[in-house]
C-alpha cells in the first residue's frame, strides 16, 4: 500500500513510517522539516503540507491509500496554536477526501470533548467530529503520554529528579494516567491499516499509575529517589516558569497540569499496548534524564535530529 505519515522525521511519526517500511509499504511523509536529520531522512520521500495551498497538498496525497495523521501542537505559542492546528488538519482531512484516499488513522488524545475548556482536548474533539463526519473511512487513536528515547514529559521527570533537591507533584498527585510506549502506538496504528470498520481504539498502556507514584517509580529505578512534596497548581507553575527561562523552554503550562488533575489522562479501559514503562526504564535508566529535552528547541532547529539541549 502507499502510506502517507505526517511528521515521520519527528517522534510517534518516525516509528509508525519505520513499521510501515518493515512491512514492505511504500511511504511518504508530510512534513514542516524537510531538512531534518533522520534515520528515515534518506528512506522515504518528503513533502511539504502546503496548507496555503490545498491544491497542493491534495496532490501530494494523490494515489496514497491510507493517511496516518499525527499532526498537531502540544502549547500555544507565538509561532504556533491549537486552533492553527485544527485549522490546518481540517485542510488536511478534506485534501485527503479529494485526492482519493481511502482511510485515514487519525491520533487524538484520552477524553476529547468539544465543551472542554482546554483547547488541547477541544480541539481533538471537533477533529475527530470532523473526520466521522467526513464521509472517510476512520480509525480515531486515542493514546495518553507516550513514553519512548525522544519523549519529553517522562524524560524532563527524570531530568527534574536527577537535579532536584526535591520534587514537587501538582496537589495531592493521586490523578492518575496510563503511558503508552510510542512503538506499541505505531503497531496499533499499522494494525489499522487494512482494517475496514470505524473505530475509536484508547491507546493506552499495561501499567496504570497515580501521578505521584509515577514520579516516586522513576526516581526508583534511575537510582535518584528524592522527597515527594505536594505543591499548588500555581507554584507548581510557576517553578516550571522559572526552569523553562533558564532552559529556553516552556516546561509545563497551566492548562497540562489541569487536563493532569483532572485525570483526562486516564480511562477505565484494558490497556492496548504491551510495553511496560518500569521495564523501559529498567533497560534505559542510565540515559534517561541525563539531558533536558526541550519542545521548542525541537521546533527552531527544524534540521537537527529530535534529542535534548
């Protein structure tokens, strides 16, 4: 099949591409780095979105059979939005009607919904509306944190742990959430490729923790156990705040430790992945952590190779 990944020179997009390369697919990439440096780099052929230009980008996606999508932004920012993203994903969705394909797995995020106050999981929600509505044939991923060697949010946990005196946890830390390593998100989305009913599939992983003892097992098994203290959102934020100044980087926001507490991160379902994360942590603790790794540093440098600073 001809399969056509967004981001495939980033993080989740770089192992989906790869699985789809092991199993014989012809594989293109939609990308906003052409340039960057990738195992794939010299694998797989590389376009631009061009959502400026639909009649482009449906060009683009002429003859591809099935669009992988993981497109979207993690904050608001100056150079970036959530609603410049669902903007540009709706473009996308309806390039990829008009070009032909003929489904799409599409990754969203754990309890979207369009009345929330989070744009994050507002946004998710009136994409997935828009791609049921779409006439396309759909599998709708929704994983929680991902974990993996380029994740950010498990990796800067360890970091903090690693050059902490102390850890701070937002409120009572017990709100819970269900990692998903990012190679496991990309055996579901291949999965789906040649399947041919709807579904809505909560991609999460075997291990569910509290958010408390998520940082209390990390600080464990890296060898870096420090105090778990309980601080209010906004100290919370804005020692996050000062690190990020220091590290050129935005580090946490006050809507990520909302969505955290109010465990949106967490369904009651049977997990879909089968990595553990204390068993990756076990076989990478000596690098985790070791380096910061920071989100927009990964979007000014748009041809260094995902890592830390």
């Amino acid at each position: 099949m001809k399969c056509a990944v967004t981001g495939a020179f980033g993080y989740s997009g770089k192992y989906i591409a790869q699985r789809l390369l092991d199993k014989g697919h012809d594989v293109i990439t939609l990308t906003n780095s052409l340039n960057r440096d990738n195992p794939l780099h010299n694998k797989i052929q590389a376009f631009p979105f061009n959502f400026e230009t639909p009649t482009k980008l449906e060009e683009t996606l002429r003859g591809v059979d099935v669009l992988i999508n993981t497109y979207w932004v993690r904050f608001n920012y100056k150079f970036f939005t959530h609603a410049d993203a669902v903007k540009n994903t709706l473009i996308l969705f309806d390039s990829a009607k008009k070009a032909g394909v003929k489904r799409v797995v599409h990754v969203s995020i754990t309890n979207p919904s369009k009345e929330s106050d989070l744009e994050y999981f507002s946004g998710k929600a009136q994409l997935e509306e828009a791609l049921i509505r779409s006439g396309l044939a759909y599998a709708i991923l929704r994983p929680t944190v991902l974990f993996g060697k380029e994740d950010i949010l498990i990796n800067n946990i360890a970091w903090g742990l690693r050059h902490l005196p102390i850890f701070g946890v937002f409120g009572d830390g017990l709100y819970k959430l269900q990692p998903i390593y990012v190679d496991d998100l990309a055996s579901i989305a291949v999965e789906q490729l040649t399947e041919k009913a709807n579904v809505i599939i909560n991609a999460i992983g075997t291990e569910t923790f509290t958010y408390r003892h998520m940082v209390e097992t990390i600080g464990e098994l890296i060898g870096k156990r420090r105090p778990i203290v309980s601080v209010s959102p906004d100290l919370a934020y804005y020692t996050g705040k000062v690190i990020g100044l220091f590290m050129n980087d935005v580090m946490i926001t006050r809507e990520e430790i909302k969505g955290l507490m109010a465990n949106l991160l967490y369904v009651p379902s049977p997990p879909t992945g089968t990595t553990k994360l204390t068993e990756w942590i076990k076989c990478n603790a000596d690098m985790l952590g070791r380096r910061y790794a920071s989100e927009l540093a990964r979007r000014r440098n748009r041809t260094k190779e995902y890592g830390f600073t």
